[in-house]
C-alpha cells in the first residue's frame, strides 16, 4: 500500500507490467470483472466516512454534497453495470443475406487491452472511478492518474483501489503534468481524459503518434435558458434547481453546472428575487458550499470581477474570502458580453444573467457559440422545447432541471464540438472501452461457382442476380433455366 | 499555396454557412442525395469500370463487384433505414428523476472531411460520404490523387447527381490534403495507412476534431488440415489475388499452416492460379496491375530481398513496363524480413509452417492487431479459441473478404488497423452526435437534494440513490419537514 511514486523511467515497468497481467487473460474473465465491480461497490461503501473526509479535505464539500455528487451516484452506477453485464458481452447476432447461407455473423465484444483514465480535481473519485468501473467491465486492464490538484483523494485512491481490486490489473499512478506526459510516451489501447481543452489537445497530440483512441470530456459555457414562468410554484421550483445546480455542485466547478442564464427580459427581475432569497435560505452555513479549489483560481474568479464594467452589473454577492478560499454565490445582470466572464469557462460560483427580448432570440445567440456539453431550458412551450432540440447542439438537453442528466446510467455522457468527443456512462462505458469485434463464420457446404476468375458475362449475370436479391432468376439460372 | 488556402477557407466556411441554414437536415434531401448517388453508380456503371481499369487494369468484374454493386447496396441500404436511424430512441428514465422522460436524439456532426484511398478509389469515396450524408452532414470529399482517373471522373459526376453545395468533391496531392486537414471539420474520415493516418490525427487535434482511421496492417489466414481443401484454396486465392492482386486492406497478407499440411496446400492453390489466371498469368485480364512504379518498386524491393528471394516456390514472374506482378508464393521466409514486418499490398504470400497449428496464435498476436484476421477449419473448438485469442477488427472463418459485404456488421479495424468503424447503421453513427436529452416537469421536487444538508437529507437521498421506492414516495411528499 505504499505509494506509487514514479521515478524518471520507473513507469516503463509498471506500463509493461500491466500489459502482462492483460495478456495471461485474467481479465477478460467474466468472474473477475464481476469481483471488481463488487470490490468497487465495497470501497465505495466501507470508505464511505474518508471519502467524506478526503473531498471535504480538497474541496471543502459538504457529506451530503459529496454523497449525491460523487458517491451514491457511483454505487448506483457499478450495480447497474454489475446487473447487466451479462447481457452487454454477450455476442450479438446479425443478420447474414440469404446468398451467403449457411453463415451466422456476429458482433463480440472484447476488450482493448490496456487503457488510462485521466481524473480530474472536480469531481475527482467521481471521474476517476465511473470510467473505471466501464474499463473494468468490459475486461481491461486500467491505470489511472488522478488530478495532483485533488491530492487528498488521489493518495486516497493510491492507497485503497490495491486494497479493493486486483493490485497487479489496477494501478493508480499519482503526480503532476509531468507524470501525465510520460504516460502518454506509451501506447494505450484507449485514453479517457477529462479535463481542460488545453490539456486535452496535448493528450491527443501524443495519442495521435502512436494512434492510440482517445475519447476526451471537455467543458464550455453550460448556458440555461429560463422562459417566462406563469406559476409562482414552477418559478421557486426552477430557482430551486438553478441554484442547486449553479452553487451546490463544487461551488460552480463542474463542467456540468450552469455557467450563465438566458432570461426573457421581463422575468429576469422576478428571477433575481428568488435567487436572492433562495441562496439565502440553502447556504445559511458556510460548509453549505465547497470552496474554490486554490489561490490561483481564486484570483482567476476575483479578477473576472475587476473589470469595471462586470463589477457595476453585480445585483447580489461579489465578495471573496481569500483565507478560506470562499467566494458567495454573486449574481450579475447583462455584463458585457465581450467581458472575460462572458467568453471563458467561468467554473465558479458566478452567475451572470443575460436578458433576451423574447426566450427565442436564445437559440440565435446559442448557435453563434461553441458547443457546449450540456444546454438547460426552464420552460413549459412545448413548441420551444422542440425548437432547441432541433436547432442547438449540444453534449445534452435537460429541460426543467440540471445536473441530472449525469446521474442517468441510460443516456450517453459526452461532449460535441469544443465540449469533447467519447461517451460514456452505463452502457455507453462498456463500449467505450471494448472493441465489436465482426465475427462471420461460412461453411464449406455451398460454393458458388460465379464468385471466381476467369470472369465471363454469364458469371457476370450471375453475380448480377445474387445483388439485386434476385433469389428466383438465380436459382433458375443455376439450373440452366434462365441466362 | 497561399490562394489555395484560403480559397479553401471560403469554400469550407460557405459550407459551414449552408449547413447552419439547415440545408442538409430533412429526411427528404438526404434520401434524394442517397438515391442521387445509387442512380449515379448506376447509370455511370461503365464510366467507372473505365475509370478503374485506367487506374489499375481493374477487370471489368471486380469493379462491378467490389465497387458498384457494394456502392448500390449501401445506398439501397441507407435509404431504407434512414427513417429508423434519425428516430430519436426514448430510453428509460430513472426512478431519481421521476417523472420524466429520457431520449437519445441522433443529430449532424456538421461538416465533415472523407479523404479516400487509391485501390477501391470509387467505393471507399463512396460508401463514406453515403453514411456522412445520411447522417445529415455537409461533406468534403477529397478522392486519392494516386488514382487519377477516378478522381477526376468523381469531381465531374457528384455535381451533376447530388446537391453540388452542400456535396463537394476536392481533387489533390499532399498540398491541398494539407490544407483541407487546416480547416476545421466536425469529423475526419480517412482510409489508407498508418503513417498518414497519423498526421490526419495530429491535424486533428487543432479543433478537436473527431477521427475514423481505417488503415491497414497483415491479415493473417491459418488454414488447419480438417477443411475442404479445394473450397479453401479458391476462396483464399479470390481474397488475395481475386481483390485488386493483394492490394487491399483485407487482403490475406500471409498464411499460417502445419508443416505437414503445407504441401498439400500449396499443391491446391497452384491448381488453382493455373484455372483463375491461366498459364501466363502476366497476360490474364482478370488480375489488376499494381496501381504505380512507387508501389511496384516497393515490392520488387521485397522480392528482391536477399533474406526471402532463394524461399520462392511459385510464380515470381514480373513486367515493368506494364506494372505486372504475377502471383507469387514464398515458403517459411524469416520472419524478421521485411515482408513479414511491412504491409505486402500486392500479389506476394508468405506461407509460414508450425508444427501444431495452435502455435499460428502466438505468431500473429507477436505482431500488430490486423484488420481482418481468417482461419480455416471445420473444428469448432479451433474456431472458437481462434475467435477468443485474437483481436482484429474483424474475423472470418471459412472465407475471406465477404464479412464486408455484409451491412449489419461494423467494418474498422484496431491497434494499428485503425479507430472507428462503418458500414450499415455504423456509417450512420459514425457521422452522427447521440445528444441525450432528458424533460422534467415541475412535479415531483425532492428537497433532500438542496442545501442546508442535513442528516436526515442524507438518508433520504441514499435511499432514492438505492432506488428504494418508499423513501423516493416521501421524497416527493417533501420529507423531510421543515428546511
């Protein structure tokens, strides 16, 4: 259990070493992926207070923030792979055309080998143990590098996955950028990374020479839409989610929480209300929300705020503790839309509203954008809801709520565009990290003679009826019936 | 150079403008684009036999099999299953976010890049863009420059049979390949090999952009004793010599046998040549030349290797000036020479013995994952260790080449063969984004996910994490009381 500190070239080893353990065949064993994804669920549930302890440790989260976000969400997650997994590696057939009979065709699935997970600091048991848990399912060997930026969980993870899994076919390999980039000198059979587009585009560089697949989960501005709501019921219940899913989730900090609102110009007002006296009523205490993961994002978050014009938008909020690294839930009303926190990922816990004549005119401004992983809308209209289906792009559309979306094993979890490529969750993980294999068995019982050199028109005419699907014209032609 | 680029840029940027404005969504254009390009391939059937035998002195036979009559299933294929295909798919929504409904929408990339290959110049330009345009994508397609006539006679005809706006064809060498990988694409679709594969994916990385490499690598066939000699020997002479002579993709590269059943084999593929290709195999019309003196150079330089030349036992024969390779035999070369360690991609097969055939598996897992991967046998037990101790994208037993044909089967390749696969629906997904898209209502507000938490909010939400239906009923009833 000590830790994996890796020496210059010291990874050369435990890369090799791993993909040994993959090729004695160990892990495409259906027994032992089963034993994983239990030994995961165990973790998950006997570690249950230091995980608590260790993401409180680097992010200030609260337990029942930690649990929702991070936990239960995963042990739900492995039991459903757990209770399916049968099913998803089973061979499935295809079907074969009549010409070809006798023949069964087949897709198996198998797995790719030996892959890397690239965690990030967010969510970072989350991130690192989801993909995990699909590499594990679909019979790989895995080695994941948490983020050094979440250290308390990665020496966490170092120490447990070796107590819980197989130590020799699971490796958490800790450290920096550094680290990162001597694990890409290998090839991989696939690399999940989450993280910024940044990094994301070094990954897939070095990917790129040893052609290793990548499936990359980026970020973006998350923007939601929020229509006029008649009923005061619905409009607490939307403030509601837009406030859980704005300063609930990592304090802003997830690719995945709302970045900024589009607002019909004439509910923007009401909005701000109940913002105001819903922020109150959920963060009553500090521990209530995480805190921003360092100084230097602290400061990022801080000088979006210095630009004069942003800083007079402010309508609630815009104060910074920097000793305990905390920054209130502010909310701001039409900064400028060229103002920094208008062009990058803001990833904190500000929310800028931007008022729209009519909700509409949200899916021009949208279209100019980059693609973002998910798109939010807040609205009964139907003929709405379908507008922004049809005419935005997006990773997801979740109408009436948020965050949501990534506790749903059924649906794919991904980006578009700028927000990544690759999905995964549920069944979507297992085959992200398996390879269908084609599989066409022919007998030797039924020979066509047409198929072979030396050609002639009448092998041609042939040839000719078996393409059209012409089973009738062929036959007869074969008993010399028909030219 | 320069006024290529960035008369490029404004071609590809007015193509972006054309898909933004929805040009290329409705179910009504892409079916008259699918079946612009069946009656193309129709109607022009001996424009593009003539076009092949310039390029290659492709037979007449093999153009219509392989490349037309391929083209026209897929596009018959595409256009009945399209409909089916853009259905958005509703998926079950979980307990967790009762109630709603949850869906997998297939929506267009957008505007993607196909770049084809030399050797099925009209069939890989093809059979791509049939799954980019079914997808709803605005295309680019730039044909190989090393089939000249093809590409030129494809520039001429997609205008006249598709939406030549939201279509395009873009003839060229390295120059302007190069300057098509600058621009930005929504997916890059490559056929060819491994060393330009590469590059595609480095170029790649500039905007994110998603890749299909299908490249290539050495299909192995091993061919147990307990089979139907005759039958085998036609089919692996139609994979090999029958397929452009060797050149392509899912040729058979080299034979794995039995030192004992080798004689016996090489005894009926020699029956065989002689009654495809007659005595003087140079002068059948049924074999296709090598496509330039590049390639024809590069395989002499294999033949004439000092390490295989003295292990050659059949054919051998050569013409320059027509760039005609007859087929030829080699027996037990080394296997470090270098017609074991590259891609051959021409009429040379190495047969390799062992003396049991299980020995074959080792051999070819030493060596990198191919395309196809063909074994020959009537032992079940063989074929399904076969199937479990390989990897390959895909694998056929008892025949070569056909599982392409078949269009419910993913066609890609693995490792160095490649990332990606398509044909059938797999074209379609391929060129598609799966948005997952998730609407709630109003109803159904569960406080014990919001701030301040609690411990009583902590039970509650394990309980509906566990998918407990009684705890998720008092959720909803608005347990726990008070805050």
């Amino acid at each position: 259990m000590g830790e994996e500190k890796p020496s210059h070239g010291g990874l050369g080893s435990l890369v090799s070493g791993v993909r040994e353990v993959f090729e004695s065949g160990r892990t495409r064993e259906m027994e032992w992926r089963k034993a994983q994804l239990r030994g995961l669920i165990r973790l998950l549930t006997e570690e249950e207070e230091e995980i608590f302890d260790v993401l409180r440790e680097d992010l200030g989260k609260h337990r029942g923030e930690s649990f929702r976000d991070e936990v239960g969400v995963l042990v739900k997650s492995v039991r459903n792979t757990l209770n399916n997994l049968e099913k998803w590696a089973a061979p499935e057939k295809a079907d074969t055309p009549l010409v070809s009979f006798p023949a069964t065709a087949m897709v198996v699935p198998e797995p790719l080998g030996v892959v890397l997970i690239f965690s990030c600091w967010n969510l970072p048991l989350g991130l690192a143990l989801e993909p995990l848990s699909g590499a594990l399912a679909a019979g790989n060997a895995v080695v994941v590098k948490p983020s050094e930026l979440s250290p308390s969980t990665a020496a966490f993870l170092a120490a447990n996955i070796p107590r819980y899994l197989d130590a020799k076919a699971v490796k958490v390999v800790q450290g920096g950028p550094e680290v990162g980039e001597e694990l890409m000198e290998h090839r991989w059979d696939k690399v999940l990374f989450t993280g910024s587009a940044r990094v994301g585009r070094i990954i897939m560089k070095k990917a790129a020479e040893h052609l290793t697949p990548v499936a990359l989960e980026l970020g973006g501005k998350c923007p939601c839409i929020v229509d006029w709501l008649d009923s005061k019921r619905d409009s607490q219940i939307a403030v509601n989610r837009i406030t859980g899913a704005k300063w609930s989730t990592c304090a802003g900090q997830a690719c995945i929480a709302i970045d900024y609102l589009l607002v019909q110009e004439q509910f923007a007002p009401i909005l701000i209300e109940l913002l105001k006296s819903t922020v109150q009523r959920f963060f009553t205490k500090p521990e209530n929300m995480a805190r921003i993961l360092n100084e230097k994002r602290f400061h990022r978050l801080t000088s979006l705020l210095e630009d004069q014009r942003v800083a007079s938008s402010i309508v609630h909020g815009g104060h910074g503790d920097p000793n305990t690294l905390s920054i209130e839930p502010t909310v701001l009303l039409n900064p400028p839309l060229d103002s920094d926190i208008m062009t990058d990922e803001i990833f904190g816990p500000l929310l800028p509203i931007i008022t729209v004549k009519k909700t509409e005119d949200s899916i021009a401004f949208l279209k100019s954008k980059p693609k973002p992983l998910a798109i939010y809308a807040f609205t009964n209209d139907e003929k709405l809801k379908q507008r922004i289906i049809a005419e935005t792009s997006s990773g997801s559309v979740t109408f009436n709520d948020a965050i949501v979306q990534y506790g749903l094993d059924s649906v794919p979890f991904g980006g578009v565009g700028q927000s990544g490529f690759g999905q995964y969750h549920g069944k979507y993980s297992f085959e992200l990290f398996s390879n269908r294999k084609a599989v066409l068995k022919r007998s030797f019982l039924i020979e066509f003679m047409f198929r072979y050199p030396p050609w002639d028109e009448y092998k041609v005419g042939m040839i000719r009826h078996v393409f059209n699907f012409n089973y009738v014209s062929l036959v007869l032609a074969l008993l010399g019936l028909r030219r | 150079m320069m006024a290529a680029a960035s008369s490029m840029e404004a071609e590809v940027a007015a193509l972006r403008a054309r898909y933004a404005a929805g040009r290329t969504r409705a179910a009504e254009w892409r079916a008259a684009q699918l079946r612009g390009l069946l009656r193309m391939a129709t109607e022009m059937e001996a424009e593009v036999c003539h076009a092949l035998h310039a390029d290659l002195a492709k037979p007449h036979t093999e153009s219509y099999v392989h490349e037309i009559s391929l083209v026209k299933s897929s596009c018959k294929f595409a256009v009945k299953n399209l409909k089916k295909w853009m259905k958005p798919k509703k998926v079950p929504a979980s307990l967790m976010t009762f109630p709603s409904t949850a869906r997998v929408t297939a929506e267009p990339l957008g505007v993607v890049l196909v770049i084809s290959a030399w050797n099925y110049p009209f069939l890989l330009s093809i059979d791509p863009i049939i799954g980019a345009i079914a997808a709803g994508n605005a295309v680019v397609l730039k044909p190989s420059e090393v089939a000249p006539a093809t590409s030129s006679l494809l520039a001429e005809l997609l205008p006249r049979y598709v939406d030549g706006a939201c279509i395009k064809v873009v003839e060229g060498g390295i120059a302007e390949t190069t300057a098509l990988l600058d621009q930005m694409w929504d997916k890059i679709f490559y056929t060819g090999n491994g060393k330009v594969g590469r590059i595609v994916m480095a170029s790649a990385v500039k905007h994110l952009t998603p890749v299909v490499l299908e490249l290539g690598g050495k299909c192995p066939v091993v061919v147990d004793s307990n089979v139907d000699l005759h039958v085998a020997a036609k089919r692996i002479a139609a994979g090999k010599w029958g397929c452009n002579n060797g050149q392509a993709c899912t040729a058979p590269d080299f034979i794995v046998t039995t030192k004992s059943f080798a004689p016996k084999l090489l005894e009926a593929l020699e029956k065989v040549l002689e009654k495809f290709y007659g005595n003087d195999p140079l002068r059948s019309s049924d074999l296709s030349r090598i496509v330039n003196s590049n390639h024809f150079n590069r395989l002499k330089g294999l033949m004439d290797d000092q390490m295989v030349s003295d292990k050659i036992i059949f054919g051998g024969q050569r013409d320059e000036r027509q760039l005609k390779i007859a087929p030829t035999i080699y027996l037990d070369v080394p296997l470090d020479s270098a017609i074991m360690k590259e891609e051959i991609f021409g009429p040379l097969l190495p047969i390799i013995t062992v003396e049991k055939i299980h020995e074959s598996f080792a051999l070819i897992n030493s060596m990198t994952k191919p395309l196809a991967a063909y074994l020959f046998t009537k032992d079940s037990n063989l074929q399904d260790q076969y199937e479990t101790s390989i990897s390959a994208g895909g694998m056929l037993v008892n025949d070569t080449s056909v599982h392409l044909t078949n269009q419910y089967l993913p066609f890609g390749g693995i490792g160095e063969s490649g990332m990606g696969a398509y044909h059938g629906r797999f074209s379609f997904e391929a060129f598609s984004h799966k948005k997952a898209v998730l609407v709630r209502g109003f109803a159904g507000e569960a406080k014990a996910r919001y701030p301040p938490y609690s411990p009583a909010k902590l039970k509650v939400l394990k309980g509906v994490l566990k998918g407990n239906l009684g705890v998720m009923i008092q959720a909803i009833l608005g347990c726990p009381r008070g805050k």
